[in-house]
C-alpha cells in the first residue's frame, strides 16, 4: 500500500478538483457538482451500491438540446396522495411485444398479455364509415371465444342517396347487425343499437358491407362491444 499524507483540506479556491493524473474531475456548475472526464470535455460515469435521491425528480438525457429527438425524460414522485413508502421490483426480462406491466398489488412488477390481464372485460372496438368508403370495411378481428354483445351505429352526418350497411364477415354480411337495422339517413346523433348476444367463431376478420347508393355526403361510428367471458 502506498504511503500518503491524510490533510485538513477545508476546499479550494479552484472550480475543479482532479482525483489522480488522468482521473476524474469534480466540478463546480453554478452550485451543480458535475464529474466530468480527465479533459473536462464530456461527463464521466459515477458508480455507488446505492443512490439516494433527496428530492422528488430524476432528470434523464440532462444535456438534451429540446429539439428533434433530443428531450429531457423525467421521473417523478407525485406530489401528493402517498400514504406509505412505495418499492416498485422490476420485471426480470423485457417481455415480448404487445405485452403491458402489472403489479402482484405488493410492488412486483411484470409483464403479462392484455388478453390475459383483462380477459372478462367489456371492450369496444370503433371504425369511421364515410360516403365514400370503399367495401368491405375492415372493422377488427375477434379473439377465441369472444362473444360480440353489442353493435352500434352512430350517425354524425346524415348520408343522402340510398345508402345501405351490413356488419358480419365474409359469407355471412349480416351476422351482426343486417341492413335492415340501421338507416344511414336518418338524423345526426341517431343510435342504432343490436344485441346478437353471439360467440365468434374463433378468431374472425368483421366486416361492414357498405354500398354508397349515390350518396356524397354522410358520415357515421361503428361501434362493437366484445369480451371474453370469464
């Protein structure tokens, strides 16, 4: 071990401080310590067992420009609410696609499918229909052993001419609501409502059969309510 003097340095008159010929320096940045490289040309790297952050933010990408892709991303502990401490355990991998966080409601984070977090619930599914829309209309595709609870259509701009409107699949254009069910004509804000009740067969590519019958105007919501029952 080398030898070396232990001294009652109080500080230094110097902006910077150099730890070894080539190592660190410490910084003064208006109040900011700042560990900058041995050039003091770019930030260096600092590594602890453990960093306590006194305060409420954590500033990531600090140096950022505020333009083009380069923002600051900032992590924050909200500002009121909290009750007792919060330790949030990460999840061991970084999943796979399409994939969200849940928490075991003790802080343990993972990653689970949407379909496997919220598998029971009502869900709704939403395409625009315009008078000139081209048919047929991709809506969504079901899951297995969805069932479709509820179709709705909602006028936001009357359509003139003869326009007529199915929702099913291919080979079926009807299953969900027929074109007997709803008129395209009527009044902005009119609902048309059907509850089939029924269970996809499988997984299916729903459909809206749309013919525009001269209209040049219109404007409407399709709306498919859907869950799989638990």
């Amino acid at each position: 071990m080398s030898t070396g003097r232990w001294i009652d340095l109080l500080g230094t008159l110097k902006s910077t401080f150099k730890i070894g010929l080539t190592g660190v320096l410490l910084k003064n940045s208006a109040a900011n310590l700042v560990v900058r490289n041995t050039t003091d040309a770019a930030d260096a790297e600092v590594t602890m067992s453990k960093l306590n952050v006194s305060g409420n933010v954590v500033v990531i990408n600090s140096d950022a420009a505020g333009s083009g892709a380069d923002w600051l991303y900032t992590l924050q502990r909200p500002a009121a609410g909290m009750t007792a401490a919060v330790v949030l355990t990460l999840p061991t991998d970084d999943g796979t696609p399409s994939q969200v966080l849940q928490t075991d409601g003790a802080g343990v984070l993972s990653w689970t499918s949407v379909g496997g977090s919220t598998a029971s619930s009502d869900k709704m599914d939403t395409t625009s229909l315009a008078f000139g829309t081209a048919s047929p209309v991709a809506m969504m595709t079901t899951g297995a052993g969805d069932i479709i609870a509820k179709v709705k259509v909602v006028i936001d701009t009357p359509f003139n001419g003869t326009p007529s409107l199915s929702i099913g699949v291919v080979g079926t254009t009807s299953k969900y609501m027929g074109a007997t069910e709803v008129d395209l004509t009527m009044a902005a804000g009119t609902v048309f409502e059907v509850d089939p009740g029924l269970v996809a067969g499988g997984v299916e590519n729903i459909i809206a059969t749309y013919a525009a019958g001269g209209a040049s105007a219109g404007a409407a919501r399709m709306l498919l309510h859907y869950g799989t029952p638990s």
